[in-house]
C-alpha cells in the first residue's frame, strides 16, 4: 500500500489523549458527574481500538474465507446484542430478534455491495468487506435500538386505543400497525437526516479517512455514496424485521395485546 | 361487474344472517365453564361457571380489587384464559377466529378511548375494519338512538378527543351498539354520566334487549341500577372466598 500520508506515533496519540482534559475540566467546573464514565469511555476507545488495529492488521493477511465469514458474524453478533442493550424494555427471545434481523439485513446488503456493486476478487476480501461491514452494522444497530425502542413505549402509552380496537373486532394488525409504522418511521430517521446533510455539514468519517489516506477525493466521494446507499437499505431491513418480529411476539395471534411480555430494565 | 353483484350478494346475506340469527330455544349464547383467573402466585377467582341466554342481562357484582373488569378481558379474550372455558353458541373463540368473536361478545371498557376524528368519525371508521367489510355505516339508526339519548344530531361533530368522560361513554356506547353484537359486556357503562343520562341509558340497553337473540352483561358499582337493570347477579366475590 502507498503511504503518503503522516503515520502517527505512540507519543502523537499522547498528546491528543490530552484534548480529554477539556472533557474533563468541563465535566469539573459545572459538576456534570460525567468525569468518571468520560475517563473509562475514552480508556476503552483507546484500547478497543488499538486492539481491532491489531485484529485487522493481521486479518487482511488472511486468505481463508471462512475465518473471514467467523470475523464478520462475531461482528453481526455484537451488534445485535449492543441493539437490544440500549432498549428500556425486554422480552424474552428480543436477542434472537436483533441478532436475527441484523444478521438477515448486513449479510443481504453487504453481500450485494461485495459481489454487485464493487466486485471484489476475492468475494470476501477482508480489506473491504470488514470495514463496509462494520459500517452497515454500525447504522443498522441504531436503527434497530430506536425502532424497537418506540415500537415497545408506542404499544405501552396506546394500550388503551389498541385494546379498544381489539375489542371491537380488529384484527391485531389492524390494531397495532400505526404503532408499527410509527416505530419503522423513526427507526430511519438518523439514517435519512445524516444522508440530508452529508457533506453539507458532516465530512463522513470514512471519505475524510481515505482523502488523509491520500486517496484522490472523488474516488472517496463515490465509496461514500455507496456506503451510505448500503446503509440507508441495511437499516430499513433491520428496522423492519425487527419491528415485525416484535409485532408478531407482543401481537399474539390471538389477537391480544402481551404487554405482560415486556419487562421494564434498570 | 360480476364481482360487484356477488358483493351486493354477500351483503344481503350477511344483513340477513344479522338479522335472523338461527337459534336453537334455550341453547347459551355465551357458556362460561371453570373460569379461573390469578395475578403472580393469588387467585383471584376460581371456578366461575354460568350462562348468558337470549334475553339476558346478568349483573356481575363484587367488591372493588375482585376482578371483575379483568373477567370482562378474559371473556373478550383481550388477555389469554388461564383456565378454563369460553364458549359462544357452543364454539370456542379460537373455533370463531378471534376478530369474528370479538364482533359478536364486544366489550365496552370503562374508560372510553376516542380514535381520530370526530365522533361520527369514530363511529363510521370502524367499518373500515375488515370484519365488517361487508356492512356500512348507518347515521339514520344513530339519530334515533342520539334522541334516545338526550342528544342532538350535532354531538357527532365533537371531536372525539375533547370529549368529556361522560360523552366518550356515550360514543363507546353508541359505537359498539352500532356493530350489532349478540352479547355486550359492559364495564361500568355509566360511571361518568349524570343522573338523566343514567337513566336513558338504561332505557336504550332495555329497548336493545329486546331482540330476542341479544344478551348483556354488565357490571356498575351502583347496587340500585344492577337491580333495575339486572335479570340476575353473578357475585364473584364468593369464587374469590371459595379459594
């Protein structure tokens, strides 16, 4: 790989460990109590990094697709668990809905930007399917966390006008589909804000890290734009599967309304 | 053009399986076998049996804290049966198809929730539900009941939302009435309206029972309108006692 650009030194990363300082000064002065998670959040970043630098280092010298393909699921996995782990409520089986639709929603869109759109030889080649893959889960895992998150409170504050339309002879999609479309609605709406904006005010982290990489920038703008357009359909995918999955566990097919399924997290 | 007659068809015959429902004398309408109910580790009754026939209306009468709106939810099927049995006109709920079930036992709860719109938004939308795609929405038979009620043609361009309690009570009322089910189960139908309401309310329930396939059950924490209303009375505080 060429490199032009600056590498950066154990001593650099120091000296920009420092910036925490106004974090912390700032957390101080106005009694924020945010002085101790600030600390670990910017101990683990650092290390959770240095550690998938090391990973990836020695990943992209694999050839082998199938400790590729176990990379890219222990990835899948942790998204989905991270998704549901920022939800207020549970129930049970709501792990295997998250890893499930996450799972079902990368591999699809990945899987079509490795072998349609860019054509990568090999299929698997780790120096791109890792890092598009991480940023399709990325998206996809706040999506899914927002959309089951309001899904759950929408069935919770409209109990009554579902129940209501239950008993009138709805059948529990007639019942329960606003609350399903509202939560998909906002399941998507980062995703649809960030793609308004993108360039206009946000630099992605991705194009300004291949620009500083020393790639030419319209090549960078044209990776972009088919990332973004791998995240916008990750994150409708995995929005709505989980979404109808939830619907299809708190909407029995009896036609009730299983609020006694969710359990509130502290 | 065929398919536009075969639905005018459809229509006719539903009207008229409406209308004329086939009875067997004396056969239940609603069978309530062994209903039992618990919250976490306690019962809260255990064992209720009883029928609801053609013609009935039944009181279901307890202290507060006894259960009996969560009956009303068990017989409606909004939360699943524990134990026991639900029967109408011999078939089991899941036999009817839930929506179909719930069509003919509708439960009116007591506190009554408006959907968008005004009133008569509220009432001609549940039409809209694909159990009664079949049927339209009727103002003629709306008024005669709004006059019932003590109530002019322009109650239904209240929004339904800005309701009082009491109206929204009315509109549950009028909105499940409307739907024609056999067997109504209603949850403290007057609990937030005033003295004269009360009464015409119950006038038009007793005008309702009159078909002679209909039955009704109702709960009230008012022990005068059970008698005045009521055939008979189901305590449920002797299942919870029983225990």
């Amino acid at each position: 790989m060429e490199t032009d650009y600056i590498a950066i030194s154990y001593g650099q990363l120091a000296l920009a460990a420092l910036l925490i300082v106004v974090n912390v000064g700032l957390s101080a002065t106005l009694r924020l109590g945010l002085g101790q998670s600030l600390l670990i959040a910017a101990l683990r970043m650092v290390v959770q990094l240095l550690l998938i630098g090391f990973v990836l280092e020695w990943l992209f010298t694999q050839d082998n697709a199938l400790i590729i393909l176990a990379i890219a699921l222990v990835m899948t996995a942790i998204a989905g668990i991270a998704a549901v782990n920022r939800t207020q409520r549970r129930f049970a089986g709501i792990y295997w809905h998250s890893l499930l639709s996450v799972l079902a929603a990368s591999a699809l869109v990945t899987g079509f930007a490795m072998v349609g759109i860019i054509r990568v030889q090999p299929w698997y080649d780790p120096q791109y399917l890792i890092p598009m893959l991480g940023m399709v889960l990325g998206n996809t895992l706040n999506g899914i966390s927002l959309g089951l998150d309001r899904f759950m409170e929408g069935l919770i504050t409209q109990r009554d006008q579902v129940e209501t339309l239950l008993a009138l002879g709805a059948t529990r999609w007639e019942a329960a589909h606003p609350q399903v479309r509202n939560a998909i609605r906002v399941g998507m709406i980062p995703t649809i804000n960030s793609m308004m904006v993108m360039g206009l005010v946000s630099l992605p982290g991705m194009m300004t890290g291949q620009i500083l990489a020393g790639a030419n920038p319209i090549d960078a703008v044209r990776y972009q734009i088919v990332i973004m357009f791998m995240i916008a359909a990750g994150a409708a995918l995995g929005i709505f599967g989980v979404v109808l999955l939830a619907y299809r566990r708190l909407l029995s097919p009896d036609h009730q309304l299983r609020l006694d399924y969710l359990e509130e997290t502290q | 053009m065929y398919c536009r007659e075969a639905a005018a068809l459809n229509r006719l015959s539903a009207e008229f399986i409406d209308r004329e429902p086939k009875m067997e004398p004396n056969q239940p309408l609603l069978a309530v076998e062994n209903l039992s109910r618990q919250l976490s580790e306690r019962w809260l009754w255990r064992g209720v049996s009883f029928e609801l026939v053609p013609g009935d209306c039944v009181g279901l009468v307890a202290p507060s804290g006894a259960g009996k709106t969560l009956l009303m939810r068990n017989l409606a099927l909004l939360d699943p049966i524990q134990q026991g049995d639900v029967r109408f006109e011999g078939k089991t709920p899941s036999e009817w198809g839930l929506p179909t079930y719930r069509s003919q036992v509708m439960m009116v709860p007591q506190r009554a929730i408006a959907l968008d719109g005004t009133v008569q938004d509220n009432l001609a939308q549940v039409f809209d539900l694909d159990i009664y795609r079949q049927r339209r929405f009727d103002p003629t038979i709306l008024q005669t009941w709004l006059q019932k009620l003590g109530r002019g043609p322009d109650f239904l361009n209240l929004q339904g939302t800005r309701l009082s309690g009491g109206e929204a009570q009315i509109m549950a009322l009028l909105r499940a009435l409307q739907l024609n089910p056999r067997v109504l189960l209603l949850d403290e139908p007057t609990a937030s309206l005033d003295a004269a309401t009360t009464a015409q309310v119950e006038s038009l329930l007793h005008d309702w029972l009159q078909h002679s396939s209909r039955a009704c059950l109702l709960t009230s924490h008012d022990t005068e309108q059970i008698r005045r209303v009521t055939h008979r009375q189901i305590n449920l505080g002797e299942f919870g006692k029983r225990l």
